[in-house]
C-alpha cells in the first residue's frame, strides 16, 4: 500500500466521537451559515430551471416549450453533465490557490449569463449554450462553497454540520421549483428571467463571507512562488491524486446512487406528468372545494388548484430534506459513513421499485418519503466521507473529485434514462404508435407536432383523457424502465456495504502495524 493509500483509508474510517445534536449546532461558525446562505440562494435559482429543464424541453411549441422528443432532450441534459461535473474535477484546485472568494463571485457572473442564454434564445441550441454556460459556472462555484465548509468544521460535527447544508440546499431546491410552477404558467422565459435574478442575490452574501484559514493558503502560495515549496501543475497533481483505488472504488460505487437521484429528477416530472392524476391528492387532503391560494402556490399546484403540477411531486422530496434532514444527520451520525450510504442506496432503489409497480398517486407519496430517507442517508454522508480523507490543502480539490461519481451516474441516467423513457413508457410516443392502430400513415403521425399526440389520439378514439390513460398505462410495461434503474442502485448498495468492510479492514491493519511500531523500541 502505498502512503496516499495508508492516509486515505486510516482519515475516512477512524472513529470520532460526534457531539450531540444541538452542541454540533451551536459549535457551527457564522461563516459556515453564510454559505448555507449562499448554497441555498444558488440551489434554488438551479432548480428553478433544473427541475423543469425535461418538461420545458418535451412540451409542445404552441405552449412555448422546446418542442423537443426526450432522446433530444437527453443530448443536452448529457451535454450539460459533462461541462458541469468534469469541470470542477480539474479546476476544484483553482479555489485552494486563487482563493475561494473570488471563484465564488466568477461563478455567480457566468451562472447569470446562462439563464439569460436560456430565457432570450428558447431553441435547442438556445438552450444547450444557456445549459452548457450554467453548467460551467455551477462546476465552479461547487468547489469553492465546499471547501469552505470543510474548512469551517471539524470531525466533532462534521455529520451534522453536512446535514444542516444539504437541509439548507433543499430549502432552495424546494423553492426553486414552486417558483417555476408558478411562473411557467405565465411564461416559459420567465422562469429563467427569475433565476437570473435570483443567483445574483449571492453579491450581497459575498459582502460578508470571509474565507477560513486564508492567511495559511496565503503563505502556502507564498511558499510555492519563492520556491520553499515545489508544486505539481493542477492538472498532473489531480490525476496523481485520483490513482489511489480507495477514491477509485468511492467513485465507481457511489455513481449508483447520483444514477437514480437524477433517474428520479429527470424521469419522475415525465413519469408524473404521464401517468399519475394527482387530484386524488387534492381532493383527499383539501375536499371537492379546492385548496386556497397560498396552498395552490406552495404546493405547486395547477393555477385551477385541482391537481398538483409534476415538479410539485417531485418537490415533495426537497420539502422531507428541508424539514427533517438535520434529525436524520443526527442518526447517522452513529453509522459509519460507508454504511450510511449503502442503506441510503438500497432505499432509493426500493422507491423506484414502487414507482415501477404503481402509477396510485398515494403509493406514489410514500415512494418518494422512502427515496428521500434514503438520500438524506446517503448524498450528506458522502460529502463528510471525501472532506475528512482530503489533505488539509486540498480540500476543494477532493470536494472537486466528489463531481466524478455524480458525473458518471448523472451522465449515464441523461442518456439512457430518457432513451428508455422515450422507448418505454412515454405517453407522446405511445400515442403515435396507437394513432398508426388506428389506421393513421407514417405520415400523418409525422405531422403531428411533438407534445400534441396524445391529445389527437383522444379526438381519434373519442375517450375522456383519463380512461384513455388508464387504457394505455395497462396495456404497456410502463414500470419496466423503472425496474431497470432500480437493479443499478441495488448493484450499487452491496458493492458499497462491502466496500465499507474493505476500507475499514485496511485501516485496522493500518493501525495495528502503527501500534506494533510503537510498541518495538528502537535500536
């Protein structure tokens, strides 16, 4: 083993006693809170678009979308994947030595011009620059806000201290899409009018964050210009970091999950949109009278507050995290971190399992509280789990490398999951091969304009929109693309509980040579 590996192994796994809940709270530092702030700012501007970005690109024209089939769809969102996970993996270090200020405040700039690219330009190539723009800039602005929160923890309350961020993301990653129900039944554009408007509120929070342990990076940069200390280039310095196979196997493994996050992401709006009637909700929980105006808006509801729009469904999941993430912190602070986001894996594939079997809108609920334990089990673990194994002047560089697993599930599930989505369970392309049943031409289906099939299917067949939707869900194997992404999480959730027994197998090897070293007095 070489000494990159013995550090790695030994750091993730030793035990650290964690401090309670509310002593954990109370040791977090104002600057950690500023960028919760400032993540929660960005997030919700994110999804405001992200959340969306598949039903923008699949609606029809004459309703202001892209008019785009999810095969196409699938390019940019892959597009967007690569620029926005692949950056910060070669440019993370560019925060430890510019300074994570400035990489922050570089970020909030280009992130700008991405949504404004999208909002001016509703075209494919429109949207993927705005994509790829935003993109860039979310690889950037990543690095720099983490960094920083490692910075301003400790092992003590690390657990709860990732808890409270990814609470505070999801705060923004609630909002976000609640804002984008709202204003996409106005304008498609002005979702990404307001998410510029948005992001550009992190000027403010700038004003008062002040970067941790800058005088060390100051004098550490000091050190590399007047030659004490020799350094690598960024590029040759991440790839010899990246070599060591316990980062190597974290990153195989762990892609499982960001595979069905994004599956869930992505697929859930279409999937919701399709085939879940989402009034039994409304008229469970509100009666025939309908909800008020407030809970129309919260709940991102149709303007009509008789159903809840798909991202609403979809936003249930931010909500869980955004009320109850720093108590599950607080649980899992007792598990260690391997294990944490195995069973947090082996949760989220079991909620795609349910997705699969059923289109009920309760079932449909109570899949995504079971995929949101599992994510809060999970994604917050992983990001404690990288910061404590990276070297002290390396953190942004190894929170950097954290975008490797999400890349590679992220990208994978843009490809494949609207591919077998388009081929499998897409109302749009299922109606076109029921209008050429019905005696239409190649030709004719043609015609149709994307986003609009299944609306002619219903004038063709004369069925109510409903019973038409019941017949087409029954008659195909609408669950199978489901089935399939929950057979890649499962993979996952046992290579990720043998990988804990493996890590930490080595660094109990580790620290008995340690104590029989120790232990032998010197010659």
């Amino acid at each position: 083993m070489s000494e990159g590996d013995k550090d790695l192994t030994t750091t993730s796994v030793k035990d650290v006693k964690q401090l309670g809940t509310f002593a954990a709270i109370a040791s977090l530092s104002y600057v950690f809170w500023i960028c919760g702030g400032m993540e929660m700012v960005e997030r919700l501007a994110f999804y405001g678009t992200r959340q969306v970005a598949g039903l923008y690109g699949t609606d029809s024209v004459s309703n202001g979308g892209l008019g785009l089939v999810e095969a196409e769809v699938g390019i940019i969102m892959t597009i967007w994947v690569i620029t926005q996970t692949f950056v910060p993996v070669f440019t993370g270090g560019l925060s430890d030595r510019i300074g994570y200020k400035e990489t922050i405040f570089a970020s909030t700039v280009v992130k700008i011009g991405g949504y404004l690219l999208m909002a001016i330009f509703p075209t494919f190539w429109g949207f993927m620059a705005g994509a790829v723009v935003l993109a860039f800039g979310t690889g950037i602005f990543k690095p720099g806000i983490q960094g920083t929160i490692v910075k301003a923890t400790n092992r003590q309350n690390s657990s709860m201290a990732w808890g409270i961020f990814y609470q505070t993301v999801n705060i923004g990653g609630f909002l976000g899409p609640v804002l984008a129900a709202y204003m996409r039944q106005l304008e498609w554009a002005y979702v990404f009018y307001a998410c510029a408007a948005i992001i550009s509120l992190n000027f403010l929070l700038l004003l008062s964050y002040k970067e941790v342990d800058k005088e060390e990076r100051l004098a550490h940069r000091e050190k590399v210009k007047n030659g004490t200390v020799q350094e690598e280039p960024l590029w040759l310095d991440s790839l010899r970091e990246l070599s060591n196979p316990v980062l190597v196997w974290y990153i195989v493994l762990f892609s499982g999950f960001w595979f069905m996050l994004y599956i869930f992401w992505d697929i859930g709006p279409l999937y919701f949109r399709d085939w879940v009637d989402t009034s039994v909700l409304v008229r469970d929980i509100w009666g025939e009278e309908g909800p008020s105006g407030f809970a129309i808006r919260f709940f991102a509801m149709n303007n009509e507050g008789t159903a809840i729009m798909p991202e609403g469904v979809v936003n249930l999941n931010s909500m869980l995290i955004m009320v109850i993430c720093f108590w599950i912190a607080g649980l899992s602070a007792k598990i260690k971190a391997a294990n944490s986001m195995a069973i947090g894996t082996f949760l989220a594939s079991g909620a795609l399992i349910i997705f699969g079997g059923f289109n009920y809108a309760w079932l449909i609920v109570l899949a995504v509280v079971i995929f949101s334990l599992g994510e809060m089990l999970a994604s917050p673990k992983s990001s404690e789990y990288v910061g404590n194994i990276a070297p002290a002047q390396k953190k942004a560089m190894y929170l950097g490398f954290s975008q490797l697993p999400l890349a590679i599930g992220w990208m994978t599930e843009s490809f494949v999951g609207f591919y077998l989505y388009g081929e499998l369970a897409s109302k749009e392309q299922i109606s076109r091969r029921m209008l050429e049943t019905e005696g239409w031409s190649a030709d004719q289906v043609a015609s149709v304009p994307n986003g609009e099939a299944f609306e002619k299917l219903v004038e063709v067949t004369g069925q109510t929109a409903e019973a038409l939707t019941s017949q087409l869900y029954a008659a195909n194997d609408i669950g199978t693309v489901w089935y399939i992404m929950a057979t890649v999480g499962i993979i996952s959730a046992f290579g990720l509980y043998h990988y804990g027994k493996w890590t930490y197998r080595i660094a109990s090897l580790r620290e008995e040579e340690e104590m029989k070293t120790q232990a032998t007095p010197a010659e």
